[in-house]
C-alpha cells in the first residue's frame, strides 16, 4: 500500500496561525531524520499524468520549483517538468556560494528555502567532517536563521521535500521537441511535445530553464549575444576591453604555438587576433560558462583528479607559461561550504572558464550542446589534473590542488563532477520591457515589480585575444549597484502578439549586462514564484498573462511575502558623464601606476566607479589625466571623490596648466568643496592634447580616492 504524504492546504495554516512556525520546524526536522516518507519529490512516470493542467513548468531549475510550489499554494494543478534528473539548477549543481547582493531583497518562496537550509545545519547531526563552530561562514551573521552556504546534496533533498509536501508531480528526463514542441492556437499555447513524443496539455505555460528553450520554440522573440551600447544608452555592454581589469594577464604571455612565430598559429584557448571590434560594440558572444566544483580536503571523502582520455597537452601551454612569466596566483576560488567542502569558481586570467567554447550553447540541438558540455568537462577536469601534476606549475600551486580534491559525496551518478554546467546567459526574451543598465543603477525604475536584484553587474570574460605578442582576456565587467531596484512584470513575459499564456522567469528580458546582474539563483526563486502568481491570476481572470490587474498581481505577492520595493538605506546613484558639461576624463581613462584598486562602494562617483590606493605603497602610485582641449582659454577644474572616514586627509592634485604646475591638497575626509564635485580653481590652457592633471599617494595619510575630471569653459567677458 503507498502511504502518502501528511499534506496541509493554507487554511489549516491559518488556523495554526499561533504554532505554524514550530509545526513547519518539527515537520522539517523529522523529515531530515528520516522518520518520514518525505524524501524524494513525487516523481511520475508518463502513464500517470493527467489530461491537462492548469500551469506547467518546463524546467527543474530553483526557479522552476519556485513556480511549481507558488501554483499549488495557490490551489491550481501543476506539473514540474525536467528534462535531466536532478532538481535545483545551479543551487544543487555546485553553487552553494550564494551570490546575494543584499539579502533584505529576498523574500518569498526563496527565503523559505534559505530558512530551512538554516534549520538543518542548526542540527548537531548535520556535521559530519566537522563541528558546527568550526565553520566560518562569511555570507551569514549570527542572529540569522538562514543559511546561505551549503552542500549540493542538501539543496536538491530541500527542494524535493518542499516539492514532496505540496504533493507536486515531477516528471524527469522528458526533453522538449525543439523542432515541433510546441502547438499554438492564437497566440496560445495548447500544448507541448517532449522528444518521446509524450504531448502535456496546459492553461499556461513557464519556461524555467537556463537556455529558454520553451520560449524559443514558441517562436517569442529572443536575443543571443551582446548587444552594442548604442541598443539601449548603455556604457557597460558590447565589446569591453578597457573594463576588462579583473580575471587578466598581469604579465606578458606569447600566444603563439611557437613563441614569436605568428605563423604557427595561436595557442589552443586564444580565438583571435585582435579583439574584433571596438568597445561598445554588439557581437554574437556569451560569457563563459564553467563547472561549479565541490572539493574537500578530507582524505577519506577524496575523489582523485582524473586526467580525461581526450588530454591535449598544448591545451594547457599558456597556463604553463603564464606561471612561467611570473604569474603565481592559484587560479581558482574555492569559498568554503559545510562540512570542509567548497563551492570553486573561476579566478585569475586561466582558470575554470571556458572562454568562448560556448558561443553556439544557446541555439543548439540536444547533440551539439552535450558536445560542449562535454568539451567543457574535458576541459576542467585536465585543467585541475595539470594543476596538480605538471611539475612545470610551481610547487606551492600544486600543493593547493593535491590537498584540495573533489569530493566522494557529492555528484556520486556523475562521477564527483557537477551534474549542471554553470549557464551564466543563453536566450535572451525581447519583450516591450527589457531591463538595462539604467534599470541597474536605479536611473529607470520599473513601476510593476515582480521582486528586487541588487548583485553586482557582473559578465565573466567572453575571449582571449592576441595582441602585440601578448595574450588578453576580453568581457569581464565588475560594476557595483547602488541598491536594489525593480524588476519589471513585462520583462518575465512576451509580447502579447507572440504568445498570451507563457512566462519567462529565467531567460527573462534584459540586456547582457543587466542580465549579468539579475541572474543570480534567488532572484531566479523569487521571479518564479511571481510568474506563478500571474499565471494563476491569468487563469481566474480568463485573461492573457499580458491584461491581468497588476494591482493585484502586487497585491498576492506581498501577501506571499516577496519584496517589490526597496525601502531600505539607500546610496546616490552613479553620476553618468554624459549628463556633465565641458571635457570629462573618467579614471578608466586616466593612465595609471600598477596598484591601483577599482572600487564602487562608496556613492556618489562618476561612470563604473573609482580607484583608490588601500591606504598602502606610499609615493609608489600615480595617475595621470590627459585632455583634449578644443580652443584655448580658462577653464574650471573639477574633481569628483566619495569622501570617508578613511580619506586621506592631504591628497595632492597637481594641475599643469598654461601659466605652470600647482599643487593643490585636498583633504578627502571632508565634502568636496561644491557639494558633488570640488573646484581646484580656473586655469588657462593652451589647444591640443596635454596632461592637465596628476593625482599622487605621495606623502599622504589615509585612502587616496582618485575618480573623474571636469573642465569647464569660463565664459570671461
């Protein structure tokens, strides 16, 4: 006989008002005990579904289990569809560090599951390599119940317990068709086909996958790539070489097969000469992707490195002479999870990324994409292999990658490896709302919320080049928010003409490098779980997903918790140099002594942010601003910096102007004489291309913040 499980609806919850909590509490801890049945989520086979149902969801991402878990609440049948075997995306595929932003912005759905995550390793139980104490966990404060670190395993067996306790169908391995999956009827769809030729009937429809294949299939408007900065009044996308400061060649690397010979040809690694383009250019490229390792360093939880049958020795001769130019850091970030664990990503100019081995991922067939996967798997797994074999690597680096090994349980149907490929952008939806880099630092504000992103933007390199001789790595964007800012509703579904009962939470609307904020695995739970909402609205309203009243929309996620508006503490906005007068040199296009630090943690600043010298290497640091002045005359020089407690207090600008050199001192712990920028005076310059100014750490005491420039013509009459 099958027991199944004890399932609540919400108006018992009501009347357990009182003891919900502790209820939720002693249901969870029993389940992780292993006294109840709830174990595994309530997989199906094809012979049991139904006929139809009211909201299907294609994909078993965090988000898709978001979506399927909000539609239940809401008293709707749901299918969750995924088409590999395991549930939870990058959140149980090896992404236990969770990227965050501000955690005040996560509510809903997505906070439950961070809750529970908290009430397991509250559990003296759930430390096996080591004590609950021993563990320092950066990402979370001691007064928090949440857990924002962990284990694959322990995320995929909360999402299926969550899963489990609202009785939810889970259909595994069932792939769309993605050639004739998807049957429409005016602009609706009706139904659609897995591979298997199994058809699934729905009111509406969720695409809850990285690549957003339900979307495209669908025919809805999608964009692959970068778009160019002219698309939308962006500074951040398209080709970026000159923010391209992280994750790069630090010293001079031949990319040649033979060095100094171009005629042998390029490194395997490095796709081109030049980088194609000049910044701000759109292009056809994605950023890298990577597998999310779990290591450990406890011997008997140890997997070994496997040197992969497909190694190619010269795959890895640039990283080989990368150390041999001097470049000693070991490329790679393992952030510790529970249980002497790591979550590793990619760091430095040769690690874990792939860069541009995915370009055709996001528009390929099942064929050509497990192709790149397993091109990506190859690559890796030779990568930590050579790491931790090649006496050509330093001795210290080496030591790293024999004490730190993958882990035995973890991953243990795919051989310690990750069973999810770290998709960082596929599909893009084109819908009448695309958010951007304005939406990013808050100079649009999107009126229909559907939930806060508040992470960095952030876009992983997209290639390595050569140039001069030398190798460079080419996309990587690192440009702080100031707050958390809305996410509109049009942006998560199509245009009304293309398809009036589908949402996209994952593959949803944006530019490349707004997506690059937005695509982190909680804001993926919380737009999930509205795009549940809204299809659950949609269908008692008899409405396409485009007319239902946004006012209760906002209404019903409030109600469930979710954040849709941020009324925290909150910083200025970037100040953006086309809104300046006169001439405007920012600091990225200042040239600058090694040992400058990019930073933009303190508002206001101009453009991406600022340098500052870490209050270290006294009369070691310089920058120099040159300007292009187009008639001579007097000028008014202004400077912009965020000033602190921590400033120095005798920063010496030096203007060299027509009448000499002068030094002026400023002391940054104050505000800038003019409230956002501080006047050095008027000066007379002569036309032409010429150094204005010097900025110097010499003999200074505190934080050196150097950010843009500003001339401004005086009028003399």
């Amino acid at each position: 006989m099958m027991i199944r499980p004890y399932r609540l609806n919400e108006k018992v919850f009501e009347m357990l008002s009182v003891s919900t909590n502790l209820f939720r509490f002693l249901l969870i801890l029993i389940s992780w005990m292993g006294i109840s049945n709830l174990s595994d989520a309530q997989e199906i086979k094809p012979a049991q579904l139904k006929s139809s149902y009211d909201v299907v969801v294609y994909g078993g991402t965090s988000g898709g289990i978001a979506a399927a878990i909000q539609a239940e609440r809401m008293g709707k049948s749901v299918l969750l569809i995924e088409p590999g075997t395991h549930l939870g995306g990058l959140s149980s595929g090896g992404l236990g560090a969770t990227d965050i932003g501000n955690k005040a912005a996560i509510g809903g759905i997505a906070r439950e599951f961070y809750r529970r995550l908290g009430d397991y390793y509250s559990l003296d139980s759930s430390w096996k390599y080591q004590k609950q104490g021993e563990y320092k966990n950066r990402r979370s404060k001691g007064t928090e119940k949440e857990m924002w670190t962990f284990e694959p395993h322990v995320a995929e067996e909360t999402f299926e317990k969550m899963l489990h306790e609202q009785a939810i169908p889970v259909l595994k391995q069932q792939r769309l068709d993605l050639k004739q999956g998807v049957n429409k009827e005016e602009a609706r769809i009706a139904s659609i086909k897995m591979e298997s030729g199994l058809v699934i009937s729905g009111k509406v429809f969720i695409d809850a996958t990285y690549e957003g294949d339900l979307m495209a299939v669908a025919g809805v408007s999608y964009h692959v790539g970068r778009e160019s900065n002219a698309t939308y009044g962006e500074t951040l996308n398209g080709i970026q070489t000159r923010n391209a400061v992280f994750h790069q060649f630090i010293k001079p690397v031949d990319p040649y097969v033979v060095p100094g010979d171009k005629s042998s040809g390029l490194l395997p690694g490095v796709q081109q000469e030049g980088p194609g383009g000049k910044d701000g250019d759109g292009d056809h490229r994605v950023q890298a992707y990577c597998f999310r390792m779990c290591t450990t360093d406890v011997p008997e939880n140890q997997r070994e490195w496997v040197k992969p049958v497909t190694y190619d020795p010269l795959r890895y001769e640039l990283l080989l002479r990368n150390f041999e130019a001097g470049d000693l850091r070991v490329p790679w970030n393992p952030v510790l999870m529970p249980n002497r664990k790591t979550d590793t990503n990619n760091n430095f100019a040769i690690s874990t990324d792939n860069i541009g081995m995915n370009y055709e991922y996001p528009d390929a067939d099942y064929q050509k994409r497990e192709q790149i996967i397993q091109e990506h798997l190859s690559y890796q797994q030779g990568l930590m292999w050579t790491l931790a074999n090649d006496p050509r690597v330093p001795a210290e680096v080496r030591k790293q990658f024999q004490t730190w090994k993958p882990t035995r349980d973890e991953f243990q149907d795919t051989a310690g490896w990750p069973f999810q490929l770290y998709i960082r952008e596929a599909r893009r939806l084109v819908s009448e709302y695309v958010m951007t880099e304005k939406n990013c630092i808050s100079e649009l504000v999107a009126e229909d919320s559907v939930g806060l992103a508040a992470y960095t933007m952030d876009s992983h390199n997209q290639q390595r080049y050569a140039i001069n001789g030398k190798t460079l790595n080419e996309g990587d964007v690192q440009v702080g928010v100031p707050n958390p800012y809305p996410i509109s509703y049009r942006s998560i579904r199509p245009r009304k003409e293309e398809c009036k009962n589908l949402l996209v939470p994952l593959a949803m609307a944006a530019s490349h490098i707004a997506y690059g904020s937005i695509r982190m695995e909680p804001v993926f739970m919380v737009l999930g779980q509205s795009a549940a909402t809204a299809a659950c609205q949609s269908i008692d309203a008899g409405q396409a997903v485009q007319d239902i009243d946004y006012a209760q929309l906002k209404k019903r996620l409030l109600a469930d918790k979710q954040v849709l508006i941020w009324d925290g503490p909150r910083r200025e906005p970037p100040i953006r140099t086309s809104s300046l007068k006169g001439i405007v040199v920012d600091d990225r296009d200042a040239i600058r002594s090694l040992g400058w630090k990019s930073s933009s943690a303190s508002a206001p600043y101009v453009g991406q942010g600022y340098q500052h010298d870490g209050d270290a290497n006294k009369g070691e640091r310089e920058i120099s601003f040159t300007a292009d002045i187009p008639q001579s005359g007097l000028y008014e020089v202004r400077v912009y910096f965020a000033p602190g407690s921590n400033r120095s207090i005798n920063t010496p600008y030096i203007v060299t102007s027509s009448t000499g050199t002068k030094e002026i001192l400023v002391n940054q712990k104050q505000q800038p004489n003019q409230g956002r920028y501080h006047l050095l005076g008027r000066f007379p310059f002569a036309q032409g291309k010429r150094e204005v100014l010097r900025v110097t750490n010499q003999g200074t005491k505190g934080h050196v913040i150097v950010d843009a420039l500003q001339l401004v013509p005086v009028n003399v009459n």
